[in-house]
C-alpha cells in the first residue's frame, strides 16, 4: 500500500513520465497499477496507451479497493464520461465516507464536485468543493475550482462574487507558499501561473484594467521573459473572452514594445488576428514570428505548421510550401537523432493532417480521404482527423457519415465534437437531412449550448428552398440564442455615437489645425456590415496600384492606445473625450506609425501600391479619428437599401465573437444601429464637406463601370481594364462575403426583404424611433499636452511655470490623478511637505495601484514624520501582491520624490 501512495503522490505533483516508469517496473497485474498507469498516460496526451489500459483494468473492475476506484473516476472524468463517473463515486462514497481517511474523503468531494460542474450543477458543485476544503485544506486545485466558479454568473444557480474569488485566490497563494519547498518544481511553477491568472482574470472581470497593467509592469521586472510573457498571453486571451479584443490586442502590441523579439507574443498576436477574422494580418505576424525563430535558432516547425494552417483558407500554395519546409525541418532532425520516435511519430501525425486538409480544400476528396484515414488509423482519437474527415463528408453532402464522425469526436472532446457540427458548411439537398440538422443543432452539450450555427445554415438552407417563414423562423431562433452570451447595450452605443459627433466637432479642427500628416497612402473604405464593403474593396485592389489590405484593426487600436494613456495617468477621461489633449507632435507620431505598418503590409505582397486599403466596416464611427490624423485621406462610404443590410446582418453567423457585431443579433438593434450610422454620416459630411465620397451598393450592381471609374477618379489613380474581373483576382479575401467576391456581379441580392416583409416590424420600429441620447458634459481643454508640458517644465527645474501648468490641467480636470502627483512632487520639493501630502493622497485615492505614486507618499510621510502612516501604507497590500514572489514596497533612495525619468517617457507614444 505505501508503494500505491507514493505513486499518487508523484500523480499529485504532475510527474507523469515518472509515475509511467515507476508503474511500467511495478506489478502490472495490480488494477491500482493499471489505473494509475492510464491516467498518467492520459495526462501526458496519450489516449491510444490510455485506452488500452484503460481496457486491461476493467477487467479487475470488481477487484478494486475505494481508492483504487476513486482513481478510476478521474479517468472517467478525463475521457470525459460524466456520467459514469458521478456513478462511480455515489457507489464506492459509501466505504469513503466511514474512514478516517480526510484526505481520501476530501478527494471524493473534490471530484464529485468536479463533475457536477461539467453537469452545469454550479450551487452543489460549489458546496462540494467547500466541503472538500474543509476536510483537507491543503488541495489548491480546490480553492482554484471555488474562486473559477465565483467568477461564473448564471442567476438561477451561482452570483458572480469577485471578492470572494480574491478570498480563495489569497487562501491557494497562503498554501502555495507554506507547501512549495515540499513540491515538485513542475507543479509550483503551474500553481503559481494558474493563481496570477486567475487575479488577472478578476481584474478584468471587474474591469480593473489599470491594475492589471501596472502589476504586469511590476512583474515584467520580477519575473524572466518567458514567464512574463506567458501572462502578458493569459491576460489576452482573458480580455478577448469578455469581447474585448482591441483591448488584447493593444495589450500584445505594448508588450512587444519591451520584448520585439519574443515569439509567444507574436504567435498570440497572430491567434487574436485570426479569431477577429483577420487572417492576412495573422499570417504576417506568423510570418515575423517565423524569421525570429530562424534567427534565434529556435524550433520553426510550429510556426511552420501554423502558416500553412492558417493559409488553407486564402493561399492553399502558401499552405503546401509551408508543409514541404515544416517536412523537411522534421527530415533534418530524424537524420540527427535530435528528435526523440515519440515525437517524431507525432509530427509526422501532423504533416499528414495538414496535408489532408490542404487536399480537401483543393477538392481532392479521395486523396484527404485516405491521409484521414491513415491518420485515424495510426491513433482513433485524432480530433483534427475526426474533424477533418467529417467536414469533408459533409462538404459532398454525406450527412450521415459526417455526423457518425462528430459522434466520435465527442466522446473524445465534447466541445470540439460540438463545435464540428456548428462550423459545419453544407446545404443539404432534401427535408429528411434538414430534420436530421434541426435535431443535432438542438441537443444540448454538456454545459447545456445550443449549437446556433448549424441553426443559420438551416436558415440558409431553408432560404435557398424558399421556403422564407421557416428559413426566418431558424435565423430568429439562432439570433435569439445567440445574444445570450453577448452584452451588446444599444443605448452605451448610441451614447457614444452622440460623444462621438460632439468631440469631433468643426471646432476642433479650427483649433488644431496642421495636425496630423499628409499622406494619401490610407484609402478607407468603410460603411454598415453587409452594405457592400467587401466588393468595393476587391474593385480596388484589382489595380495595379492599391493593395487590398482587409479588415484592419489599426484604428481601433490607437483607440484602445488612447484609453490606455488615460488610465496611466488617472485622468479619468477616455476616448472621444480625451481628443482635445493629443498635440500635433502625437498625431503625428501616431499617423506615421499607421503609415510603417501599412508600408509593411504592402511591401510583403504589392510593392508597387502607392495605396492601401482599409476595409473595416465600423471606421465609419471614427472618421474624426481619421482625418484628424490624415487630413487628406481618402474615404469611400458605401450605402445599400437599409433592409436589405439588416436582413443580411440577421442571417449571418459571426459566432459572437465580437463585442462590436453585437448589434446584429436582434432586428431592432439593427435597426437603431442602422440610424445611428445614418446621423454619424450626417455629421461627417457636414464637417469634411465634399471630402467623402458615397457609393451605393445597387448602382455598382447596375452600373459596375459607372461606379469603378467613380471611385478611381476619387483616389486619384489611372483607369485599368483589368478592374471588372474582380471576382478573378488571385487575392484572399476573408469576411462574411467571402462566397460572393469569387462571383460575377448578379442582382439576386437587391430588394431580398421583400421576402422578409411580414417580419420586419421590429426592424421598422428600431430605425424610426426618435435617436435620443443621455446628457453630454464634456469639457475641452483649450490647448494639448498640458501634462507633457508641465513634466518637461519640471525636468528642466523650472517648478514655477511647472505647477502653473499642473494647476491649469485641475482647472479643467480636477479629478486628474497624475497632475496631483506631480504637484505634490513640486511642493515636496519646494519644502511645502504638508501641501504635498495632500496633492499626492488624491493621486494614490484615484489610482492605489500606482507604484510610484504610491513610494512617493510614502515618502512624502515619512518627510514630514508621520512614520506611522508611512509604515501603515508600507504594510497595506495592494491586490495581486503575495502572487508567490511578491514582497512589500521597497524603500526608495531619497531622491525618489525627483526621479521621474522613466514615468513619462512614452506619453506621446499610442
């Protein structure tokens, strides 16, 4: 028995290919063996050796004793068998619960617990893991459990609780550093990764996004590269799960600024791009990601599969030529014995697979056909081969043969098996394979989801039968599941449409004149989802000398630069307020930075481009934006029948992936968006009269030539024939109208709501009702870079004329934080200690987590004695410290209330 212990043992440090050699040399008849054995196996990703072990144990299954049992239902748990697992543990609780074994009956809590909350059973799986801690209060995988389901908000079951998720987060960070010396390595460092993350994750929950940033920034001090990196990557895919995907973005981008050649940050720079839909801009990213790794002599097969991965979609040549150079790295390394037969079997795996993929998408079934085959042959658990194979099948119509192959692949990772069926792309030829999606879309999976993209092709389907009543009855359906997990507030985007025109106001410009640049190099073209955006970029791009760039997220991620800044420096403020303080210095750093990035874009595929397109659709909200940076910049708004963009909108399925497609869920939203756009286009012609050109989708449709000339003329570019066969354009193209672009111009698209007449009310009713927004207090300030300009005034000991300045910044923005820090650090200076102390209290109130800021007051106490409030700040924990190798606040030199060099240093930089 002591022997079994000690192989659980190394199973609760993560040592499995320990625990492997450990059982391999032991007595394999024993079934606690053969468990212990299979769950290492499964740990380490190998299901094949899981499963066969698996099998050889059930054959003692009548033999075993509670723990070994106990064991067998975290197998069960792992191949994910709920059910049987929850069986499992009410049949052996029992003998459990009579010993005085706490821990053993603190691990059956635990993993009950487990499983009721893959059931969706949130109350009882909370109330199982508290039990467990309170029979055996030194299981961190519990309190991480209980914080992850504070953090969940389903009324009918759980609230979401932020502070008591912190309240487990400090009882696992108290256990992690009483119990780390007695840990293996491996297993520290996980715990102490999944507790930062888990304090990020309530920060940005809470939407404590500074806090969050200044504590990455502490640890980026703390902590080596790699590490750093890891949650600078956690924390971004944290923020793109709440909808916030510029904010990650900018996040990944700022991070670069520290380390411009880490590879993890590019790869999940690359990640984000793609789940925007912006898949150009990963394979450039990946692409960067690839010549850093070759110059660092790292491992390039990763990034090599992963271009010709994310290329099956727009260059399938790419995609082969990516896999040929991943084969021959993988070539390379078998004939140096780098490469140890397990992984090297793997990667061959591997190569197969994308190779199938890239066949199939070349529509050589019976080729991908067979490398699938060999793939599932070779290991029956593939996800990628199941997934694979079955979208082939249901690509030729072989529903029943798809839905066989996603019936496999849930039972080896239900989500992904779920996900399959929802990605699916085909349009069934008759009403029984309709009948048959209609079941499958609304069978529950575990966390009890609606599969709502299999719904929008049913509506598809339907729609293409006309049969148009029951084609809109599944768009309705999908829509209305869909905004379940969306936060889409239709006012909070009508509020800022309204903010919006009243920041960017002729006024402004009056004010700030000669800002920006004079480029021409950025053509927008812009205007509603669905209006027609797609098709007039790929007109353009068919000249020889306008790039076609795609959906960019360039100017939303300035944007997101902007708030950043402004919650650095606890103004309080965000963007549009916050316009009236960029100088022209920054316009016109920012716009050139845009200019290199879209220099780059080009020069990889287009050299000759003289323009370059950005075809982001929602730019038409920050055309002031635009032209404040590029006064001359060329803007093409696309107009299309109203009804016919909504319709569009509402039968298409952008996944609910982004906060800004929220709209599109719900008719009436749609509509009040629509009007929305209506008034902001208003506004900018009033204010860039003649500067905008206006294209409507039906007279490209009527009049392709008319209209391309129009558009022409506008950029300033000589007429090319070769323009009129856009749909023959070898050029990716990745939206929603993907389809569409590879076809000639056809009508069939114009006046389609008639079919939808009798549905529309909703939409009727959304863009007529009266546009009313909430109260706008904004104040202006009547010159940039006040801040800036005080802090270069104090670094040149000109105190005067800098605290005049700060004191002319709390005239127009009294609550602003860091203009309270700087004067206290003046009249610290100056000797007027008591002055000081109460400027730099109000700037630690605005932001406590504010290190600087917060040494400073420390300071600042101490110079006037009052040592007690000084020790008190010292010892009063900000949130996130403790995290494993956190310490208090350091002493500072007694300069520090002077050395502000490096706080100020990027404030031109967005």
């Amino acid at each position: 028995m002591q022997s079994i212990q000690l192989f659980r043992n190394l199973l609760e440090q993560q040592q499995y290919a320990a625990l492997v050699d450990h059982c391999l040399q032991a007595d394999m008849a024993d079934p606690a063996i053969q468990v212990l054995l299979c769950l290492a196996y499964l740990h380490q990703g190998d299901r094949v050796a899981a499963q066969a072990m698996f099998e050889q144990s059930q054959a003692q299954a009548d033999s075993m004793d509670a723990a070994t049992r106990l064991d067998l239902v975290a197998v069960y748990m792992l191949l994910h068998q709920t059910e049987k697992a929850i069986d499992l543990v009410e049949e052996i609780r029992p003998a459990i619960e009579v010993t005085k074994d706490q821990a053993l009956r603190g691990l059956l809590c635990a993993r009950l617990g487990w499983c009721r909350m893959q059931q969706g059973k949130l109350r009882e799986a909370k109330a199982l893991f508290a039990q467990s801690a309170d029979l055996y209060n030194r299981r961190i995988a519990v309190y991480l459990n209980l914080a992850r389901l504070c953090l969940m908000n389903n009324p009918d079951q759980i609230t979401f609780n932020s502070a008591e998720a912190q309240q487990f987060v400090d009882q696992a960070v108290t256990i992690l550093q009483q119990e780390h010396p007695h840990w293996a390595e491996t297993l520290v460092a996980q715990c102490t990764e999944q507790l930062r993350l888990l304090q990020l994750e309530i920060w940005v929950r809470t939407d404590e996004l500074a806090q969050a940033e200044s504590w990455l920034n502490e640890k980026r001090e703390s902590i080596d590269e790699a590490d750093w990196a890891g949650l600078i990557v956690g924390t971004a895919i944290l923020l793109a799960g709440c909808d916030q995907h510029e904010q990650a973005s900018d996040l990944l981008r700022e991070s670069l600024r520290y380390y411009p050649k880490n590879i993890a940050l590019h790869v999940q720079m690359a990640e984000l791009a793609e789940v925007q839909g912006r898949r150009l801009q990963a394979i450039r990213i990946l692409h960067r990601a690839l010549r850093l790794a070759e110059q660092q002599d790292a491992d390039t097969f990763r990034l090599r599969c992963r271009l010709a991965e994310v290329n099956l979609q727009v260059n399938l040549a790419a995609a082969r030529t990516h896999l040929e150079k991943a084969r021959d790295t993988v070539d390379q390394l078998a004939a140096s014995d780098d490469l140890l037969e397990q992984k090297l079997r793997q990667h061959k795996l591997q190569l197969r697979l994308i190779q199938a993929q890239i066949e199939s998408n070349e529509q050589n079934f019976s080729i991908a056909d067979q490398l699938f085959r060999e793939v599932l042959e070779e290991n029956p658990y593939s996800i990628p081969a199941l997934r694979g194979l079955g979208q082939q099948h249901m690509q030729l119509g072989e529903i029943d043969e798809a839905i066989t192959l996603y019936e496999r692949l849930k039972q080896v990772d239900p989500v992904v098996g779920h996900s399959a069926l929802i990605n699916a792309r085909h349009f069934p030829e008759n009403e029984a394979v309709l009948e048959k999606l209609d079941k499958a879309a609304r069978m529950p999976s575990l966390q009890g989801s609606v599969k709502t993209g299999i719904l929008f092709q049913l509506a598809a389907a339907w729609e293409k039968r006309k049969n148009y009543d029951k084609a809109f009855s599944y768009a309705h359906d999908a829509n209305k599941l869909s905004r379940r997990f969306l936060h889409y507030d239709a006012k909070k985007h009508r509020n800022m449409c309204a903010r919006i025109r009243y920041a960017f106001n002729k006024a402004l410009y009056e004010h700030r004149q000669g800002f920006g640049i004079n480029s021409t190099l950025p053509v927008f073209v812009l205007g509603m989802p669905r209006s027609g955006t797609t098709l007039a970029e790929q007109i353009l791009s068919g000249h020889s000398k306008i790039y076609g760039a795609g959906e960019l997220g360039i100017i939303p991620q300035r944007i997101q630069g902007l708030n950043r800044w402004e919650r650095q420096v606890g103004s309080g403020r965000q963007y549009p307020d916050c316009v009236d303080d960029l100088s022209a210095y920054d316009t016109a750093g920012i716009a050139n930075g845009i200019v290199d990035e879209l220099q780059a874009m080009a020069a990889e595929e287009k050299p000759e481009a003289k323009f370059v397109v950005d075809k982001l659709p929602h730019n038409f909200e920050s055309i002031g934006f635009i032209k404040f940076l590029f006064p001359n910049a060329r803007i093409i708004s696309v107009r299309r029948d109203p009804r016919d963009i909504a319709l569009s909108n509402y039968f298409t399925d952008y996944q609910a992936k982004h906060g800004g497609m929220g709209f599109a869920y719900d008719l009436t939203d749609i509509g009040e968006q629509l009007a929305d756009h209506n008034l902001l286009m208003q506004h900018w012609h009033q204010t860039f009269p003649a500067e905008i050109l206006e294209i409507n989708y039906e007279d490209v449709v009527d009049d392709l030539e008319g209209t391309a000339r129009k558009m022409f003329d506008y950029i300033g570019v000589e007429w090319e024939d070769q323009v009129l066969s856009f749909n023959k354009l070898d050029r990716p193209v990745k939206t929603a109208s993907v389809w569409q672009v590879r076809q000639p111009i056809y009508k069939t698209s114009m006046a389609k709501w008639k079919r939808y007449e009798n549905h529309l009310s909703p939409l009727i009713k959304g863009t007529n009702t009266k546009i009313i927004s909430d109260k706008i207090e904004m104040m202006t300030l009547p010159e940039p870079g006040m801040l800036i300009d005080g802090v270069s005034l104090y670094k040149t000991d000109k105190l005067d004329k800098a605290e005049y300045r700060f004191k002319q910044l709390l005239h127009h923005i009294p609550q602003h934080a860091a203009a309270h820090a700087m004067l206290g650090i003046i009249y610290a200076k100056s000797g007027r200690i008591e002055d000081a102390i109460k400027m730099m209290e109000q700037a630690h109130e605005k932001c406590p987590w504010n290190k600087n800021w917060r040494n400073d007051l420390i300071q600042a106490y101490v110079m006037a004695g009052e040592t007690q409030k000084a020790e008190n700040l010292k010892q009063k924990k900000s949130p996130g410290q403790g995290l494993y190798d956190d310490s208090l606040i350091a002493e500072k030199s007694d300069n520090a209330l002077v050395d502000i060099d490096s706080r100020f240093e990027t404030a031109h930089v967005v």
